[in-house]
C-alpha cells in the first residue's frame, strides 16, 4: 500500500523561466513528492508559449494557457485575434493567459493593455477557454474591463489576488474564481480574511513560480513542490483541514480547466 498524499493542481508556474533550465527534472520530480501532480503553465508572449509547450510535450500532467501579458502587450502581433486563436488550438492549452493589467510598470502603455486585454478576452469567449488574470495596481480598470465582456460565458482566475474582500465580492459577483501564492504567508500579509470570505467552488491554489516562494522560503526560486506550505495557511485562515483544502482547490482546477478531460501528453 503506497502511503496517502494530498494531491494538488498548481494553476499558476512559469516552468520555462530561465532559473529552471538547469534543474527541471528535479523541479518536477520534488513536485510529483509533494502531491502537486498537475500544473498549469501560463505565457507571457508567443516565444515563452512554445517554450512551454515543449516542457507540457515532454512531461506528463502539464497544461497550457496561451496569451499576451500585460509587459508584453505593445508586442503582440497586429492579427493577435487570428494569431491567438491558432496558437490556442494546441491540445494541452487549456485557457488563454495569463493576461490582463499591470499598472505598477510600463512596459506598454494603459491604453495598449486595454486594446490587448479586449482581443484576448474576445478569443477566450469565441473558443469557450477561461482566462487567467494578471492584476497590478488596476482593480477597478481590469473589473470594468471584464464586466463589459462578460456575457455569462466568461470564467476564468484571478490570479496571485491581493486586493481586499470587497473586491473579492466583485470578483465573484462577476463569476471568476481567485486564486492565491505564497504571499498568503508573509508576515505582513492581510490576505487572511479574503482568503475565508472566498466561498469552497471558487478556490484555487498556485506558486506563480519561480515568484511568490511561501515563507520559510521568501525572497528564494519558487516550484510547485512548495504548494503544500501554501495549502497550510489557505487551510488555518478558513477554519478547513488541509486535505479539503487540496480537495476543493483540485476539484475547482479540474472544473474551469476542464483537466478532467485532458490528461496531458508526456510518456505515461
Ligand atoms: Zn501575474
Ligand atoms: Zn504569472
């Protein structure tokens, strides 16, 4: 009888970044130990896109989301409605992503993450794919944004959440799911209370690796392996054991990305 793990899904890690070329194997390994048996990876442009997809092509359980961040909107192709579309028909993309507003920098002007944002969100809606959100700085931007898009098709993460419960209520009002990193256990987080006011079917757990590493790992690479430490604090702030939150966090992945039906590629 093999001992009982908790099992996760990791909706959020960047595995292409330039900090996992030299070890990936024992990235994934240490993952598949700690229970985070399926990941998702999201691109920022079309170049770390392809680089993901030969991770996801290689490995079993990895997944895909396919978009422009809002660094890289100014260099999105001018057919990125024609251009996303294509590369999203790749078997392991399971959302467009990760999109959405960054404020805090200025890699591409507001108003080229605005019309960036729309195409995406309108691909996402035409193929029936939910979207991961990137927000920085632009809670109320990114919220009008997709309401205005929002046709009671439209799901999707909002990933690495860090605004208060009243935006949460918003959020979920317009009926996306939140998600959370490693933050959740800084010292001076005050994500406590969000994180019990998000009700059982709209939680999700990432790393947003190689960022966000949950304490006693802060300010170091982070990995999936380390979704175990951020499942701990999910669970004391809700009052939940940690097996329901790797159930119910699980459950929830497998239903907006419909991983149920896409096991992944990746020898068996
Ligand atoms: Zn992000
Ligand atoms: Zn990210």
């Amino acid at each position: 009888m093999s001992r009982h793990i908790d099992t996760y899904v990791d909706t959020h890690c960047h595995l292409y970044w330039e900090s996992f070329a030299e070890d990936l194997p024992q990235v994934l390994a240490r993952a598949r130990e700690a229970g985070v048996m399926r990941m998702i990876i999201p691109a920022t442009d079309f170049a770390s896109f392809d680089q993901a997809a030969a991770i996801a092509e290689a490995h079993e359980g990895i997944f895909l989301a396919v978009g422009f961040h809002p660094h890289d909107a100014a260099n999105a192709p001018v057919d990125l409605g024609a251009a996303l579309t294509a590369k999203a028909a790749h078997p392991l993309v399971v959302a467009i992503g990760e999109i959405g507003l960054d404020y805090h920098y200025d890699f591409s002007t507001p108003a080229e993450q605005h019309h960036v944002l729309r195409t995406q969100l309108e691909v996402a809606r035409a193929l029936g794919l939910p979207v991961i959100l990137h927000n920085r700085e632009s809670d109320a931007d990114l919220l009008d944004i997709v309401r205005e898009q929002q046709d009671g098709s439209l799901r999707g993460q909002f990933h690495c959440f860090s605004s208060d419960a009243a935006y949460a209520r918003q959020v979920l009002d317009a009926g996306f799911h939140l998600s959370f990193t490693g933050n959740v256990t800084f010292k001076k987080s005050v994500l406590d209370p969000v994180l019990s006011y998000v009700p059982d079917d709209r939680l999700l757990i990432e790393t947003d690796a190689p960022f966000m590493a949950p304490v006693p790992h802060r300010g170091r690479r982070s990995e999936p392996a380390m979704i175990p430490l951020v499942a701990r604090r999910f669970a004391a702030a809700r009052h939940q054991s940690v097996a329901h939150i790797a159930k119910i966090t699980t459950r929830n992945a497998e239903a907006l990305f419909t991983l149920d039906r896409k096991n992944g590629h990746g020898p068996a």
